[in-house]
C-alpha cells in the first residue's frame, strides 16, 4: 500500500532543470498545475471549444496527417476537441503522474475506455483476451458477447499462463474485484502474461492504495466515474499506460468519438486534488464498519480487501433486498466512490447481465450487498444499518479485522 510519504514520478520544475520526487499527495494536488502560477493563474482554466481557429491550413493539415499516421499529440495549438483538449489533456497528465506511466488517455466513460483498448488489440489482429472473474458485470458482458469481435477465455489467475495463445492480445483482470472484492496477486499476474500486455483495472484501489504499473502491468483501467472524481457528477473513464500504446488509443478516441467534455475534465482534476484524503478517510471507516459486520450474527461473511479501501462486500441471513429498502442515511444506488455512503445488490443491478450460473461461480451471491463507504461519521452509518439489517439492535462481538477479511 502506498503511503502519503511514497514517491511519486519524476518531474521537471518549471523554467530550471531540477528533477526531483514528489510524493503521492503532492503530486494530487499539483499535477496537471504546474505551470498556473507562471501564468498568473490559480484554478485550472475550462477551455470549453470544440475547434480552434488557424489561418495556416497547409500547416494545419500537416498536424491532421501526423496525428493520423502516429497519434502523437499535436504540437502547437489545438486543431478540434476530438483530437484533444487542453482541460482534458491537464487531468491526463496527473493521472500519468499518480500511477507511475508515461501517459494517460481520457474517455467519456470507463466502458469507453475498456472498448478503445479492446480496438486497439483488435486492430493489431489480437482478438482473444483471457480475464479473471469476476470484473465489473458491464466489462464481463463486453467480452463474454464478442461485441467488438473479441473471444474470451475466462480462468483463474493460475491458469493465466496455459490459456494464452498466439492470438491473444490481453490479459485482464480487476483487484480488488467488483462486487467480491477479491484480490490477485499482481506481480505473479505480471509474470504469467509473459510478453502479453496486462490491463488491471484499479478503480476499487485507486493509485493511493496500489499501483499497477509497479508491479507488471502495462495497462492501467479507471471508472474515472468512481473515486477520481469522487463527488458522483461526473462520468468518465481513463487508461494509463506507455506512450506508444497511449498514441494507438488516441487514434481510436479521435475515429470513434468517445471523448471526454472539458468540464468532465475539469471536476476529475478538481477531484483528485483530494483524492488521498478522501480515500483513506473512507477506508479508516470502511474497516470498523467490516469489524462490526463481522462480529454480527445477522451477517454471514464480510469481504473486504486486505489492502484495505472504502468498499465493503457483505452476505446477510436475512432478505438482502428488505436491507436496501431500510436504509435512510445511505443511498441505496448504483456506483461507488462517492461522498456519501451507498449501498447496491449486485446479482440485481450491477451484475445483472452476467449469465447467473457464471455469476455464483465468481462468488456474487444472491445474498451479497456490495456497499461504497463514503466520508460520513461511523456512528451514524452504523446505526443505519443497524436498523436495516434489522432484528434486536446488535452490538458486534470483538473481532480482529483479519476475522472480516475474504
């Protein structure tokens, strides 16, 4: 897990040569802002155009047909939103920065941003893609559905090496995992795929408690949506990644059209200015809540990473449903990585379209609540699900987390 302390990526200070190591909570606040006070500015500018004026057209055209043969960003000024934006291009820059890689690419959503890297391998002739179960329901159906021409082998993390064939252009999997929370050992992942790229997609752990890159994986996968933005009014998705394979989403953004808005931009750079704090104040809260969980009678397991984080997963003896339709204080909706605490049922809603056999198989009972803790006070979230989960009100036996952990 890394730490408020742990060193971030290099960076070149602003009009010298210096090079130095910022840590992760720096880096949130200042990345992608660097050069504001230079220019006189404190808040990141919303640059809201769709296109840019130039009387240079022969110029012009020799941008277009350069970003076309490479996916390079353009030097210069901006051409079209559709190439990029200079709000969007700021929150891309510091998502580099956060998860260690040299680039970062922008989407209107996550599902966009898992389609353009699904292209991009398609497009190099590598079709087949082996994942680990359970993923997020809408990324297993992505794959199980062959909708962008792709076939999956679905396997468990130890049969990643034998499932790999020559056609394969990616391994995927997600830890911890939507809605188990179940974890993978990354680097041992890492090793499996061999020369195959990896995509973990970290949107659960988020660069405070992990980072991928770090540990093996070329490709890195965030529901911008969740915790990036954090405030639960922005949809977006980004990939973090190299350069070169950053160039080849690029050109399948720009043919496709899933680009991200300047505002979207602008609210997920705004969020990750607080992106450390708010994760480990949620995750401070989501363990007591997993403790108390543990340690009570109407609960029959808790799932809950051991790398910690603000999600909890959590089976319960009685009607999951009658628990949703009781809370007050938490929000019984869909998403995660909110202020405020909510509470979904993943076999009914987020997992819905994931085959039902397939999806017990992954361990997504018809009796698990999946619940995203948000920044509001232990008590007061206890005391409503208390009384949801309902029966005599329980005051949990003393349990270590460890207990809690799946």
């Amino acid at each position: 897990m890394d730490s408020a302390s742990t060193r971030g990526t290099g960076f070149r200070a602003y009009g010298d040569q210096r090079t130095t190591s910022r840590a992760l909570a720096t880096e949130a606040v200042h990345a992608g802002r660097d050069d504001l006070a230079r220019q006189g500015l404190h808040a990141v500018p919303i640059d809201l155009s769709t296109t840019y004026p130039s009387y240079d057209s022969r110029g012009e055209a020799d941008r277009i047909d350069a970003f076309a043969a490479t996916g390079a960003e353009p030097d210069g000024p901006p051409v079209y939103g559709r190439l990029g934006n200079p709000t969007v291009a700021r929150f891309e820059t510091a998502l580099a920065r956060l998860e260690g890689t040299e680039s970062a690419v922008a989407f209107a959503s996550g599902m966009a941003a898992l389609t353009a890297v699904l292209l991009a391998r398609s497009a190099a002739g590598l079709r087949h893609v082996v994942a680990v179960r359970p993923l997020y329901g809408c990324s297993d159906h992505l794959l199980t559905a062959g909708l962008l021409g792709t076939e999956v082998t679905w396997t468990d993390p130890a049969g990643i090496a034998d499932a790999i064939r020559p056609e394969t252009g990616l391994v995927m999997v997600e830890s911890p995992a939507n809605p188990t929370l179940a974890e993978v050992d990354l680097r041992a992942v890492a090793h499996s795929c061999g020369t195959v790229p990896l995509l973990v997609d970290n949107t659960f752990a988020t660069p405070v408690l992990q980072r991928p890159a770090g540990q093996g994986a070329r490709i890195v996968l965030h529901s911008a949506t969740k915790y990036l933005g954090g405030h639960g009014d922005v949809l977006a998705g980004v990939v973090a990644c190299d350069e070169e394979f950053a160039r080849q989403l690029r050109q399948i953004r720009f043919a496709t059209g899933g680009v991200l808005h300047p505002l979207a931009g602008y609210l997920l750079l705004r969020g990750l200015s607080t992106l450390p704090v708010r994760v480990r104040a949620a995750s401070a809260t989501a363990a007591e809540l997993a403790r108390r969980l543990a340690g009570d009678p109407r609960v029959t397991w808790v799932h809950y990473p051991r790398i910690g984080g603000a999600m909890i997963s959590f089976e319960v003896q009685g009607d999951p449903h009658e628990v949703i339709s009781r809370v007050l204080l938490v929000t019984p909706a869909v998403s995660l990585g909110s202020v405020d605490t909510l509470i979904q049922h993943p076999a009914s809603i987020s997992h819905r379209i994931v085959d039902a056999e397939d999806r017990r198989g992954a361990g997504v009972s018809d009796k698990l609540l999946r619940m995203s803790v948000g920044l509001e006070d232990v008590e007061d979230l206890w005391e409503d699900l208390d009384a949801a989960l309902g029966g005599a009100p329980q005051v949990p036996s003393p349990v270590s987390l460890r207990q809690a952990l799946s």
